[in-house]
C-alpha cells in the first residue's frame, strides 16, 4: 500500500491510501487496491479539472519521508 496527496483545484488535500494510482490518458487521476489474489479494484477517481497535482509518498535515500510530485501531464503510475 502507498499513501498519496492530491491537491485540489479549490485550495484543500485529500490523501488516499491504495495500492497504486496511475493519470490516465484524459488527465484523470485513479486510486486501485489490489485483494489477497492480485486482482486490482478502482477505489477513488479524481477528475483533472478538480485537481492540481498528485503526490507519492516515498522515502529518500537519507531515511526521509517526503511528498514527490507527479506528472502533470501523461501516463504515469505510482505504487
């Protein structure tokens, strides 16, 4: 599971918990989880015209957490 932070168009955040998220080709951000067999499920969609950036937490090469932007603009996906 990964944690991920939207920033939305209107000034608020929301952060989603989900086993991956991936910008699909309308600029549309998706949040799958994934069950005990491997079989991935959509959880959550945020529209592009909602938000301005998705983030991935991650942990960097010194042991620090931090927040990494995504793509604004084509396909990506993040675990």
């Amino acid at each position: 599971m990964a944690i991920f932070l939207v920033e939305m168009a209107d000034g608020s955040e929301m952060i989603l918990t989900a086993g991956r998220a991936t910008r699909t080709e309308a600029g549309d951000v998706a949040f799958e989880y994934v069950d005990a067999r491997g079989n991935w499920s959509l959880c959550c969609t945020v529209h592009s015209a909602q938000m301005k950036t998705a983030y991935a937490r991650r942990v960097g090469e010194d042991g620090v957490a931090r927040w990494v932007p995504q793509l604004s603009a084509g396909r990506w996906w993040a675990y």
